[in-house]
C-alpha cells in the first residue's frame, strides 16, 4: 500500500525550537497515524539548521537542508553564505518548491511563519495545491508575540485573506486555558474558524538514551539552543547548592565556544557544564529542580514532568518568552524570575526551597502528540479513501485488460492450431 506523504517545514533563524517541534510531530505522526488512517507514513523534514541531522528521526523520514538564515538588528541574514538576502531568499524558494513538487505531499505543516523567510513558501505551497489533493497546515505555539509585533507579521504575509487562500487549518500547540492567542489578540480574529487548538506538545515526546550523564541527585539548568542563554548559565554556574546535590548546565549545541569554555572556568565544585545531553526528557525528569529558559520545547518538556522549575524568559528579540511565563505562572504550573534581577544567592535559595516538592500540572492539557495525529487524519481521511478507491479501480482495470488478454491470447492460440491442422491436410 502507497504510503501517505508528510512534509513538515520550519525556517530556524534562532535556536533549534522550530526543528524540535516539527521533529516531536513527526514521531507522533508516524507512530499514531498509520492506525488512524490505515495506510503506512513516510516524511521530509525541511529544516534550515545544519544541526538537525543530530537528531533522530523516525523510521521513513529523511531531512531536507535549506541554506541557513540568522536574524540580526536589521532583521533576517544570511548565516553562512556570502550572498545577499535577494539572492538567498529565491534559492531557498527553488529548493522548497523542487521538494514539494517532486515528493508531492498529501499533508504539509509549515511551522509558525505561514509563508516562510521573505515569502519564500509562498510559491510553493500555491503549486502543490494546484498540482493534485494536498491539505496545508499552520501549525503555531500558543504564544507568538506582544499583539502589536504578532499583527504586524501578519500584515506582512498578506493578512488573513492569504492565510485562508493557502492553509486548510492552523493548529495552535497550546490549551487556551492557560493562554488563548486569539483573545490575546496575537491571532487575527478572522481566522478563529480555522483554528483547532491541540494542547501542548508536552506528553509523549520521544526519548532517547534513558540514562543520565550526572552521577547521584542533582538539579539543572538548561537553556535550550544556547545562542542566547550564556547570561542564565553564567549565574548558574556560580550557585552554591544544597550538600550532596550536583548541578547539571546544558548550555546548548549553539552557544559560542568561548562562552562554554568560560562557564567551564567559572563553575563551582559540583557544577558540570555540558553543550547537550542524548535525552533532556529524561535528565528532567530525575532532576530535583529546573531553571530554564521559556521555550516552547523546553517548557513542555518541563510540563510532562511533576518537576519544579523557574523560568527566567529571554528579554530581547521577542516577548513570547515572558508572555509564556507570566501565564503558566499564573496557572500555577511553574515559577518564573526576570534575569536582570536573578543572583547566584536568589537563585540558590529557591533550589533549596524546591528540592524534593512536586508541581501537579494534571490540570494542563498536555497530549497534543495525541491530538495532532488524530487531526491530520480526519484531514487525510477523505484524500486516503479517495485514493484507495482510485487504487482499487486501477486495479481492477489491470486485472480486466490482463483477463481480456488471456483470453485473446487463448483465441488466437486457438486459431493458429486449426490454421495448422488445415495446413497438413492440404500438404498430405
């Protein structure tokens, strides 16, 4: 049986969150969705980070890489190649649009930016809708900015009118409970009839190792990529902790070199400072407390978790990290800090105060992996049975011209002896 064809896309100019995401819905969608749908899954995940392949993909999938972009004072740049932007942007756009035009997808989820860096999607996404049966997502976290900034990104992709024309939905990866973009005014009003809204990313996200690289009990800080969180990671390798506790920094696979190397110098006795570990599910889940950035990643696999945790949000770039904080510290599900303010002493005070409690986060809705397979079936459900239909028709058309060949052959056999045995006759 032909498989269902799944692409999901994210642009990552800062951090691996886009990436992260698309790759948690992967794993769902792979695992969950050939038994919702009957028919076997096989993806590409588009991606401008050339650290994605570190992760592990599902079986069937395969990674495609765009050159990268970086986002710098003056907005989007790009991050290796010595191009300008008006070159870059309709490079990406070729490959985008040669991926989906060769692969034709039945499902593509294109993760926060509809039309992606500079519109480059745009074109794409138009063809497959034209070239044959596809249904289009937008799939958005549950914060994406103030509403000032979030309006006018959609200003910029053309407004509600352009969503609309492109995507057949857009699932938003949180539970309105705790924050609800539209009535935040983040997501424009008019396109409330599309939303179908998932609850967090939180349960069931895939684990790796099962095994811990921190010896003994210990507590952690992490801060997700890492281009941004030397500041956190730096008051939190001079924290004393409680005797006995070690204290595990992740200081990401994209913080400068020069910055680990310096936390590396500055940690206290007890503190170990790593880029990454093989499983952050799993290291979380036996630590005795979490400090961490406010990424959508890392706060839903803080979620999954009965772990206390603070939050200390990214202040620059964007207010979705704050925005995040203050409503899940609202509904009581963790504890938040500004980083302008945090001390070593601050900070080792509230470890202290958190080691060996729990949070009961039972209240969140919290299996969006679940969730997410579910809606893309009831979009593929109509495209799967349609096509099976077609298969089974194609089918049985194959075998009908195979009988009436057979049988033609059959006559024509047939013939050819009687021809033969005329032909003796007239020779005796």
């Amino acid at each position: 049986m032909e498989p269902l064809r799944i692409v999901l896309y994210s642009h990552d100019s800062v951090g691996l969150g886009h990436v992260r995401r698309n790759l948690a819905l992967a794993h769902a969608l792979n695992n969950q969705l050939p038994g919702l749908i009957g028919r076997p899954v096989t993806g590409i995940l588009i991606t401008g980070t050339a650290l994605a392949p570190a992760f592990r993909l599902p079986e069937g999938w395969d990674w495609v890489l765009l050159p990268g972009v970086a986002k710098g004072s003056e907005g989007y740049l790009p991050r290796n190649l010595t191009l300008p932007m008006g070159e870059l942007v309709p490079l990406r756009a070729r490959l985008l649009q040669a991926t989906l035009a060769g692969f034709s997808p039945h499902l593509v989820v294109v993760d926060r930016h509809a039309t992606g860096v500079h519109g480059e999607l745009e074109t794409a996404l138009r063809h497959a809708r034209t070239a044959g049966p596809v249904r289009v997502v937008l799939g958005l976290r549950e914060v994406l900015d103030s509403p000032a900034a979030a309006l006018a990104e959609w200003a910029r992709v053309g407004g509600p009118r352009v969503v609309k024309d492109l995507f057949d939905a857009i699932w938003v990866y949180g539970d309105p409970a705790v924050h609800d973009p539209v009535a935040a005014g983040e997501i424009p009003f008019a396109l409330r009839k599309l939303i179908r809204y998932t609850g967090y990313l939180a349960v069931g996200r895939p684990s790796a190792s099962g095994t811990s690289c921190m010896p003994g009990r210990y507590c952690m800080t992490t801060v997700g990529g890492g281009s941004d969180g030397y500041a956190l990671a730096r008051v939190a390798v001079a924290t004393p902790v409680p005797d006995g506790l070690g204290h595990l920094v992740v200081a990401g696979p994209q913080m400068p070199a020069e910055q680990l190397n310096d936390l590396r110098q500055r940690a206290r006795p007890g503190v170990k400072v790593v880029a990454a570990v093989d499983d952050i599910v799993f290291h979380i889940r036996h630590a005795g407390a979490v400090v961490a950035m406010g990424g959508y990643n890392t706060v839903c696999e803080i979620m999954s978790t009965p772990v206390p945790a603070l939050i200390v949000p990214r202040t620059q770039s964007r207010a979705e990290q704050r925005i995040r904080a203050a409503s899940l510290a609202a509904a009581g599900y963790l504890e938040q800090h500004e980083i302008d303010t945090l001390t070593p002493e601050i900070l080792a005070a509230w470890l202290a105060a958190r080691i060996g409690t729990t949070v009961d986060r039972r209240r969140a809705v919290l299996d969006g992996l679940i969730r997410v397979p579910q809606l893309a079936a009831e979009l593929l459900r109509p495209l799967a049975t349609t096509e099976l239909a077609h298969a089974d028709q194609d089918s049985a058309d194959q075998v009908t011209a195979e009988r009436a060949s057979a049988e033609q052959f059959s006559a024509d056999e047939s013939d050819a002896a009687v021809s033969v045995k005329g032909a003796s006759r007239v020779a005796v």
